[in-house]
C-alpha cells in the first residue's frame, strides 16, 4: 500500500513537472521572423523537441554515421538526407497519444470525488472568486480528506490549480494556492506535512507568468524561501526565468539563473538551459558568451536535445552568423539528431538576415526533400534574404510563389517586402504593398507602422510620419521599442539633436526602458547630428548600465568615429573585434572605409578597396555600394564608376543611395547626359527620387548657364510635400549670387527662414563672398555682423573671401585695416586668426 502511494505521489509530480514545461517550451518557442508578433502556432515542432521520448535524446549509430560522411559549410546542406529520412518518433504531452489531452486532472482515479464537484464548480463560467464561498468550499474539501482520504489531499490541490491555469483562471488559481498557504502557516505547528510541493510552487509561478504577474511571482518565491523556509526547487527557478523572459525582461531572466546556482546551489536541467540560452539570443549576447554557456551545459553532464541546437542556430541570426548556423547544423546531424522544421526555418532565417539567398534556397531544396513542406514562416524568411540582398524582383516572385501553392501571406510576408522597398527607395512599390496588404484583409501590426514610419521619416515627410504614429492608437495597436528607436533613428538621420532628446524623453515616459537596440540608435543619431561626445556618453552609459555591446553597438560607433575620420581610433576598434569580442561584417568594413574616406586617406582606401574585389574580405553588396558612396565623396570619377561596374556585373541590383552617388558626382563635374543615364534608369525602375537627388541636381544646375533651373527643382520638391534642408536652399541661393541675382537670392534666404530653417555659415558666406567680388564691402561686412548677431559664427573662409577681395583690387592696404577692426567687429575673433589673415595678405602682395 505504502509502494503503491508513493508510485502515484511520484506521478503527480511527474505531470506536474511536465505541466509546467509544456508551457515553457510554448513560451520560449524560437523567434524565426519579427519577434515582436510572432504567435505560438509558428513553433509546434519545438515542443516535440523538448518532450520527446528517451529515444530522441539518444543518437543513433546509422545517424551518425550518416552525418559524419557529409562534406562541411555549404556543402553539407546539400548533402545526402538518409540520415534525415530515419525521423524518431516522439511522444508529446497534449498530443494525441495522451488520453487526457494534456489535463491530468482529467484523470478521474487522480481526483476525488469531492475534488471533481469543487472543481466543476470553480470552471463554471458563473462562479466568481467569492473569498467566503471559495473559503466554504475548501474547507469541505479539507473535512472530506481529513475523514477519508488523507494522502491524496495534496494531488487534488496540485490538480485543481493545473486545472485553473488551463481555463485561464489566473487569479481564482492564485487564490487556491494562497488559502492553502495561509491555512498552513496558520497551522504552522501541526506535524502534517506541507500540501504544497514543490511541482505546486512551479505550476503557480508558470501561472503568474502567463497573467503578467511575473514581479509578484518573483516575490512568491522570496518570500517563501527567505521567510516560509520553503525549500524552491530547480523547477520553479525554471518557471520564474521563463516568465521573466515571455514578459521581455531578459536581464532578470539571467539574474534569477545565475542566483539560483551560486546562492541555493541548484543544477540547472536541460529545459534551464534551454530557456535560457534563448534569452541570450533574445539579448544579443555576443556569440563568445552564448557558446561559453552551451559549453558549460554539456561540461555539467546535461547533453543538449535538437530543441538546444534549434534555438543555437536562432540565436545566430542577430549577428548574421551564418558559418555558426552551418555548422551548428553539421553538428546536429552529427550528434545523431534529424532536422525538423524548426530546425530548416531557424537556418533559413540566419541566411534571410545575413542576405545570402542562393543558401537559402538550398536550405528549401533540402527541407523539401527530407518531407517537409514549407510554411508561411519559411516563405517569409526566404523572402527577407532575397529583399534584403535588394533582389526585390525575386522576393515578389516568392509571394506570388506561395500563394500558387495556397500558403497565403501574413502580415510579416507584406511587412517584409514592404521594408525592402522602403530601402530601396521605391516609395511607390512599398505603398502597393502596402495597398495589397490592406485588400486582402491582412491587418497591419506595430512592425507594418514602424516601416512606413521609416519611410516618410528617411524621405523628409515628417507630417505623413507623425501621421502614422497617430494611426497606430487607431487601429488599437501601441507603439513598442523599435517604434521610439525608429523615430530616435529618422531625427538623427536628419540632424535635429533636439527632437532626438525629446523623442527619448518621451520613450521613457511612456514607461520603456533603454535597451541595447536603442543605446545603438541614439549612438547612431547623435553622430548623424554631429554629437560625437554625446554619442560616445551614450555608449559610455549603455556599459555603465550593464548592457553588453554587440556587432550593432561596434559598428554604430565605428559610424560615429568614421564622421569624424577618425580612421586610427577605428583601426583599433576593429583589431578588438577580430581578437574575439565580436565577428566584424560587411557593415563594420563599410564603416572603415568611410573613414578612410572622411579622413582624405585615398590610399588606405584604395587598398581596402582591391581587398574588397579581390574577395579575401567577403564580398557584399552593402561593401560594393559603400565603395561607390565613398568614392563618388571623393571625387574619383575612374574608382566610383568601377565599383558601380562591379554591382552590374554581379547581378546586384542599385539602390537609391548608390544612384543618388552617381547623380552626385556626375552632377558635379556637370556631366549632364549620364546624369539624365540615372535619372532614366531610376524612373524605369521605378525608384522614388529623395532629397539627396533633387539636391544634387539643384547642384549640377547651380553651376551651369542654366541656373534658374535649381528654384524649379525646389519647387518641386515643394509639390511633391517633401521639406527641403539648408542644402537645398544654399544651392538655390549661390546659384542666384554667382549670377548677380541678388534680389532672387535675398527672397529664396527670406523662404529659407519662414520654412524654421535656420540659415547656417554657408548661407552668409555666399552673400559675403558675392558682395565682396563685387567691390561691396560695406554690404558684405554689414552680412558679417548681422550673422554674428544671429548666433552664427563666423569661420576663414568668411574672412578669407573679404581679404582676397580687396587684394585682388591691389587694395592691401585697406585688407590689413579690416584685419586690424575685426574685433570691433567680431568681438570673439581671436589673435591668431588676425595673425593668420595678416599672413595670408603678405603671401598675395608678394
């Protein structure tokens, strides 16, 4: 009798324990594509992983060897699937093959009679959490086990919580469990053991992680350990970092996990680790870390399931690792396992982020061949690498693809080609998408209004931007993190320093704490706006918090030191990366070239450059299109034209940035028929001029005889809602100065500032600068003190335009008095500035 009662207490807390790690194993399902909405239907091989039968744990020695013949890298995706087609077959709790569907109180021999009438009346949809009457009722389950059965009191307990969280009666099931906690403490003398056990204490925590009460969960298990004397096993642990991290807080995830094996000394198990190294994917930890802990895992005797391997290979999607991903692949088979969906959808994501869609593919031609159909999720996943290599043509196939085989496509399909036309400046593709999206009934969720927020805010049209933000509250969705990082992004693109202050203070009122994404953007948007202190304070504060930088966080301030040309400092920065601290990419290498470029250090760029093309830095299509941007800067006319060259010539299609290069140095040395090249090839292909293309070309005209045709640009720029910048109108204005236009030009700087712009050093400088060439030197110093008065500074080049002036009219003489007056003029000009104009009068008189 005695064998018979701990057998099925033993049972109890087996389901129990299995209870609760089912819906673990749903929460920490493998994020494949826009985790922000991503739903739980899109992971259901990821339970199988994790609950499977012993077998599964155990390789197999034909898997084995099956797996240890095929070739490396690459090649082993397509490699010879006989290992795969020998799948284990694998038990699941709440699958078909167990009777009670995943509800062990169905059980009716596990519950006693009293425990099915109380629970029946409990799940009725009119009882409602009646303190008095759940009082009565509990206590009548207690007289009955008090007079009948009293070791089966605890099972009814665990069963009729279990039972409670089912039917998403969160608080009715805290409520059981708190009565029955108080009871005891206020029987704290009795020698009866405790009804709450352990497998009690994790299902209640599992509990008030899936209602959002993961603080009171927290502080369930502190103060049953530290003031009950409860002993909290590894399980409930488990339940606490695993509603932590379905509640999006990473960082307490972690802490939890690392308290309870160095302060209560309990061993994780292999669901621990699990769940735990998907919170490492989630936080971005750098790839040394994720492997350090799956190193520590196996060197603790816990051997890794295909669920383990399936979130490593996830995880490398952040860092776009996709060698990692390959060979964790390789490792998988090798360890006897057999790839399932999760597996090939997790492995084409790495390649959709790491823009390689020719692997992609394969992967597809494999996941086929080994009998599984692709989904929707792996539909979308090769559509993000093909749009995000630029191949937007290829990924609109895709779409059209899956809809031919009935997959119809989700809100992260449209969200997707949306966003890569966005970036690809095809304004008009992205609306279509957009217009599709809307017509075939698919709801736009937060990921749809951040893109299109991207959009209008990258091409200037803050109105239609802010515009969306309100339309996000109106179709009952709220803005998340990326929407406030977008947002910071856009306004530091666009230089405006005080609304990137103001956007973050907004954030964090409404309640969102800074994490490692947006201490990248604000790095990003400081630089852009040329706060480089600030942006280094920034990622000064990000490390003071806490905050471990990843590949973003080294790149975006490579970025800020490639602003400055700080080419060395970024020298180092890359040598601390290759020394192990993080892999560099396509887009560090692109940050040192525009280092290089910004610094004037033609050589060094030139070198990385052949490096580049001679492929022993692997070739991307975001290096080749940073080499014609760095170039076309550079004025090297022979060089930007070859990186173009090489784009075509790799089937990499251009993007707005690429041809508003082109644009820019044809404009510029006023090739005005391969500037009209473009600008055809633009139209045909359907990409949506930005500000940089009319500016350009406002440029090109500036200079020539026909002049008049840059304020024609303007105003179409002005038709077209986009906000013209100081660029724009400085162009205007020097095109009307250098043509003795001075009446058009004093009305386009009048526009200028009834548009908020405030005109800058430049703007004052091409009036001093025509006033001066033409002798007026009384108007050209009453512009140098009306600027002063404004709060503008001026720079040599103000002066040096003056000085030069009255020198050419042999008038050195009068250029040495204005030098000498200057600071009655000037009143913060400094001495060494007069020695150095004083200076520059001698060389000319010479």
């Amino acid at each position: 009798m005695q064998k018979q009662k701990k057998q099925v207490e033993e049972e109890e807390e087996a389901s129990a324990y299995s209870f609760v790690l089912m819906e673990i194993a749903q929460k920490v399902a493998l994020p494949l594509l826009l985790t922000k909405g991503s739903t739980s239907r899109h992971h259901s091989h990821s339970t199988n992983a994790i609950f499977s039968t012993p077998t599964t744990s155990t390789p197999s020695s034909s898997s084995s060897s099956s797996s240890s013949s095929s070739s490396p890298l690459i090649q082993h995706l397509n490699s010879d699937s006989t290992s795969s087609s020998r799948r284990r077959t694998s038990t699941s709790i709440g699958k078909s093959s167990d009777p009670n569907r995943g509800k062990p109180w169905f059980n009716h021999h596990r519950l006693s009679p009293p425990a099915q009438r109380l629970l029946q009346t409990l799940t009725d949809a009119q009882f409602h959490d009646d303190s008095l009457e759940l009082d009565h009722l509990l206590e009548s389950l207690f007289d009955h086990h008090h007079q009948q059965l009293p070791n089966s009191l605890s099972s009814d307990i665990l069963a009729i919580i279990k039972a409670l969280g089912f039917h998403k009666k969160y608080d009715l099931a805290f409520s059981v469990f708190d009565w029955v906690r108080r009871r005891e403490k206020e029987q704290a003398n009795s020698a009866s053991p405790s009804l709450l056990s352990g497998s009690s204490i994790a299902v209640i925590v599992n509990i008030l992680g899936k209602s959002g009460r993961v603080s009171c969960a927290s502080s369930l298990l502190h103060t049953l350990r530290h003031d009950e004397g409860v002993e909290v096993d590894v399980y409930a642990y488990t339940s606490l970092i695993s509603a932590f991290a379905s509640n999006g807080r990473y960082r307490d995830a972690v802490n939890v996990f690392n308290k309870m094996q160095q302060e209560d000394g309990c061993t994780p198990t292999l669901i621990t680790y699990n769940v735990i190294l998907s919170v490492y994917g989630k936080m971005g930890m750098p790839w040394s870390k994720i492997m350090a802990l799956f190193d520590s895992m196996k060197n603790n005797g816990v051997s890794p399931d295909l669920y383990t391997y399936n979130t490593l290979i996830s995880c490398c999607r952040r860092g776009s690792l996709y060698q990692e991903a390959v060979e964790l692949f390789e490792q998988l088979k090798l360890a006897g396992f057999s790839p399932d969906k999760v597996t090939y959808n997790a492995l084409l994501d790495v390649f959709g982020k790491s823009r390689r869609p020719k692997e992609a593919m394969q992967v597809l031609k494999e996941m086929e061949s080994n009998g599984f159909s692709p989904t929707c999720v792996t539909y979308n996943s090769l559509i993000s690498a093909y749009a995000r290599g630029g191949l937007l043509e290829e990924a609109t196939r895709l779409k059209n693809q899956m809809v031919e085989k009935g997959i119809k496509p989700d809100v992260f399909t449209y969200t997707t080609l949306l966003s890569g036309f966005e970036r690809a400046g095809k304004d008009e593709f992205a609306i279509k998408v957009f217009e599709e999206m809307r017509a075939a009934g698919c709801k736009p969720n937060i990921c749809t209004f951040n893109a299109l927020i991207k959009m209008h805010g990258n091409r200037g049209k803050f109105a239609e931007m802010m515009k969306v933000f309100e339309d996000i509250k109106v179709c009952k969705c709220s803005p998340d993190i990326v929407t406030w990082n977008t947002l910071l992004a856009v306004f530091g693109q666009n230089g405006m320093d005080s609304e990137v202050s103001g956007v973050f203070k907004e954030m964090k009122r409404a309640g969102f704490v800074p994490e490692r994404d947006t201490f990248n953007t604000l790095i990003s948007a400081y630089s852009r706006c040329g706060s480089f202190d600030q942006a280094i304070y920034v990622y000064k504060s990000m490390l003071e918090a806490g905050v471990a930088p990843d590949l973003s966080s080294y790149n975006a301030v490579l970025a800020a030191l490639a602003r400055g040309g700080l080419w060395k400092q970024s020298e180092k920065v890359l040598a601390e990366m290759e020394d192990g601290w993080c892999k560099p990419n396509e887009l560090t290498y692109s940050c040192l070239l525009h280092a290089y470029a910004n610094a004037k250090e033609i050589e060094k760029m030139n070198a990385l450059a052949e490096r580049i093309y001679s492929g022993s830095i692997e070739t991307h299509a975001v290096l080749l299109k940073t080499l014609v941007l760095v170039n076309s800067k550079s004025d090297l006319l022979m060089e930007t034209e070859r990186a173009f060259s090489e784009l075509t010539k790799r089937g990499i299609s251009p993007d707005i940035t690429t041809l508003n290069a082109m644009i820019s140095i044809y404009g510029r040395r006023q090739m005005a028929a391969k500037t009209n090249e473009i600008l055809n090839f633009m139209s045909e292909s359907g990409f949506t001029p930005t500000l940089t293309t009319y500016n350009s070309l406002m440029y090109m005209y500036s200079r020539s005889e026909n002049f008049q045709k840059s304020e024609e640009i303007l105003r179409e720029i002005l038709e077209k809602g986009m906000k013209p910048d100081r660029i724009s109108y400085n162009t205007v204005i020097y095109a009307y100065c250098r043509n003795g236009r001075e009446k058009e030009a004093t009305r386009i700087f009048s526009e200028m500032k009834d548009s908020g712009l405030v005109p800058d050093v430049v703007t004052y400088n091409t009036f001093i600068g025509t006033y001066a060439a033409d002798s007026l030197f009384v108007k050209a110093i009453e512009v140098v003190r009306y600027m002063i008065k404004q709060g503008c500074k001026p720079n040599q080049n103000t002066y040096n335009s003056i000085v030069d002036c009255y020198c050419k009219l042999n008038q050195q003489e009068e250029a040495k008095e204005f030098v000498e007056n200057l600071p009655n003029l000037d009143p913060h000009v400094f001495q060494d500035e007069q020695r150095r104009l004083l200076e520059r009068i001698a060389n000319k008189w010479q």
